[in-house]
C-alpha cells in the first residue's frame, strides 16, 4: 500500500488517546475506591473560576467558556451525589460580576435560567430528592430569572436527601450585612433581646433566611489557579475551618480526578488534626501519670503551649 503519512498520525493519535483514556479511567476508579474508604465531606463549595480564560485561549467568545462551564457544572452534581456528598453549593454569579459588560451579564443570567428550567424537568432531579435552593439578593435579579427560580425552588421544597445551593448576586459581606440588619429590626422590636445574640442566632439568620440556613462548609474547591476565596461563604468556612483545594485547570476542564483528589485532601487534613489531638492527649496522660511533683516540671512546660491554644 501506498505510504500515507496523515493516516498514520491519525493512528497514533488514536492510539495515544486510547491509552491514555484507558489509563484515566483506572486511575479514576482507584482513587474513587480509596476516597469512599474513608469520611466523605458533608458540604462541598465550588468557587467555578477560569470559563473566560478558558475561552480566551481557544479563541473563543466568552459566552462559549460559560456554556462548556455549565456542561461541566452538571456533571459535577452528579459526581457528588455519587460519592455521597449532602450538600453543594455553587458560585455561579458574585456581586462584583455585575460590573462586566451588560452582554455578558444577560447571557450569564440567560444560561443560569436555562438550566434552572432542566433541572425542573430532569427526572433526576426527583430521583435523586434533590432540593435546590439560591442564596443571594434576588432583588438584583431579572424578572424571568426569578421566577425559575421559585419554581425548582417550590417544586424541590420537600427533597431532603441531597442539597444544591447556587449562589447568585451573592457577596459574603453582604450575607453577615443582611444577616445582622435582620437580627437588629428583631432586637428593635423586642422579638428578641440583646441576650439572644450568639453565633447559632447569626448562622440562621444567613442566607436563604427565613429558611434553613447554609450549613457549615467542610471542603472548598476553587479552580483556575487563583488561591483564595472571593468573598465567598466566609461565616460558614471561618467557622469550621475548613480544607481548601485549589487547582490549575479552569473550570470547564475540571474533571471527576480532580474532584476525587479534593477529597483526599479534606481527609489526609481529617487524619492530619486527629493524629494531633491524639498526641496532645496523650502528652496530657503521660503528664497527669507522673507521680512525683518535681518530676512533672520538665513535661509542664511542654504543656503550656497547649493551654495557651485552650486544650482542657
């Protein structure tokens, strides 16, 4: 036969994609295996980073990075669900996205409806007892967005088994402003006395109030490149000290690896922090099991790093 030099790359780029997708799904369920031997984070938030980008190198418009985002958003409610996550919330629009450009903002705002009306009429949505929930001022909402929104809100009230929470319009000042504000018109009015105060009344007076409040967060994940968190759930993160995850790849290229290896990492903290409550009681023991006053003294002022941290 003729040599044919397009063939043949053809073949080896069959060949390279195979292998290497053969690969990826072995590496895939291995990790899987390994992560769903050990404590699965409850509540996982996404800060969705890098559409843009993603868009910007592949010549692209900026709308096309935010449509293969929201492919990938999809997918990534399923995976938690898979691995047994309870609740995921999603940063879908800041308040400081408000200041690009009017197009951009429209057609955020027009994908975001899209796929609140799929998930109304997704059977999986009822299959899996999904309740979606948006936290954020909807005043600054459009009209129609709105009234997607109360509509998988309303038809998903009821769904307690797995919890989507999509942040839009949402700042994490704002939430503690609006949160406080509410809390001073109840003090104002005697509903309630300055005695009622304390971190519990806050959390319920967090967004979606007067709902059941966003929970504490166990594990967020911010894709990208970027380390930090944008203002994002900053009571419920702070609060519980929570892992952090940040990768390299932008969000339309985020895969179920990369979610798995999130999770490795809020356990490998998980085993970090028992490991170190274990030695501190231990120390304890040992110290509290020494007979003789004098002998103690040594160990005392090895112990007094743990009193300063308020180890009882």
């Amino acid at each position: 036969m003729p040599w044919n030099k397009g063939a043949f790359r053809a073949g080896l780029r069959f060949i390279k994609n195979w292998t290497f997708s053969e690969f990826y799904h072995k590496y895939e369920q291995m990790l899987e295996k390994e992560i769903l031997s050990s404590e699965i984070p409850e509540h996982i938030a996404v800060i969705m980073d890098g559409n843009r980008r993603f868009a910007g190198q592949l010549g692209r418009a900026r709308s096309f990075g935010h449509a293969m985002g929201a492919e990938v958003t999809e997918q990534v409610i399923e995976w938690c669900y898979e691995i047994g996550v309870k609740q995921l919330t999603l940063y879908a629009f800041s308040t400081e996205n408000f200041q690009r450009s009017e197009e951009e903002v429209d057609g955020l705002f027009n994908l975001i409806n899209e796929k609140f009306l799929k998930l109304y009429t997704d059977n999986r949505t009822y299959d899996k007892e999904m309740q979606v929930r948006v936290i954020g001022d909807r005043t600054k909402l459009p009209d129609f967005l709105k009234d997607s929104i109360d509509m998988i809100e309303k038809a998903t009230e009821q769904h307690r088994k797995y919890n989507l929470n999509v942040a839009i319009a949402y700042g994490g000042r704002q939430d503690i402003m609006q949160a406080v504000r509410d809390i001073a018109v109840c003090v104002s009015s005697g509903r309630l006395s300055l005695e009622d105060v304390n971190e519990n009344l806050i959390s319920k007076h967090l967004y979606p109030a007067p709902g059941v409040s966003v929970p504490n967060v166990d594990l967020i994940i911010r894709t990208g490149g970027d380390e930090r968190v944008s203002n994002f759930l900053p009571w419920q993160a702070n609060g519980s000290e929570c892992a952090t995850y940040f990768c390299a790849p932008f969000w339309p290229e985020f895969r179920k690896i990369d979610l798995l290896r999130s999770v490795r990492v809020y356990q490998a903290r998980k085993e970090e922090k028992k490991r170190e409550h274990s030695y501190r009681v231990s120390k304890i023991i040992n110290f509290l099991g020494v007979g003789k006053h004098g002998e103690k003294n040594e160990e005392l002022g090895q112990l007094l790093p743990l009193k300063n941290r308020e180890v009882s």
